[in-house]
C-alpha cells in the first residue's frame, strides 16, 4: 500500500509516516523496478507498527523507548528478560509519574481552596 491508504489505515498523517521513517521507527520499500517514480510501499506489519507507535506514545513512552520496543516485537535479536526489563522500567516510571501527579491535584486543589476562601 501506498502512503495514503496508510495513513487512512493507521490513523495518522503522512507527515507523520514520513517523520516516523525519518526516526528510524518503520520503514517503506521502493519498487526497484519502477524508475518513474520514488513512491514506497507499505506492509501490514507497518500498520500494527504505527498502531504500536500511537498507543505507546499515549502511556508516555519516549521516541526512544517506542523504538525498543519495536525492536523487541519486531526482532528476535532482544532476549525475553531484556523485554521484560524494558517494560518493567517503563512501568516505575509511570509509577513516579502517577505519584507526581498525585502531588500537583492535591497542591492545586489547595490553592483552589485559598482563592475561594479569599486567601489570596
């Protein structure tokens, strides 16, 4: 499929496709055997990539760490307890994150509480 029908596939703009390739996160193939134009071709495994891509980034994962995790689906070349070691430190993270933004509601509401009670 072409960049097009991709996009419409996986539900994310050709700017962002082509960023995406730049990153180094997925990656089209040219038809050697037309000259005529520079179109790339994509596969199914570059929808589920995409769709790896979106869903990973709105848990919070960096660029960088979508990348390992491509390379840990998508390779054999990553042993399972390195896997399981990416995905557990994601998961502290998202623990400190969790309980950080724990802390800033409770500042916040404080502050909300001051300004109705004409504290500031």
């Amino acid at each position: 499929m072409l960049i097009g029908e991709l996009s419409k596939r996986a539900g994310v703009t050709a700017h962002t496709i082509r960023f995406y390739e730049k990153s180094g996160l997925i990656r089209g193939k040219r038809d050697e055997r037309v000259k005529s134009n520079k179109y790339k071709h994509y596969d199914e495994e570059t929808v589920e990539k995409l769709m790896l891509i979106r869903d990973a980034k709105s848990v919070g994962f960096t660029l960088a760490e979508i990348g390992q995790l491509i390379d840990a689906w998508y390779s054999r070349r990553m042993p399972v307890a390195h896997k399981l070691t990416v995905l557990n430190e994601k998961l502290v993270s998202l623990d400190e994150r969790i309980r950080q933004l724990k802390a800033m509601k409770k500042m916040i509401s404080q502050y909300k509480q001051d300004v109705a009670d004409g504290h500031c």
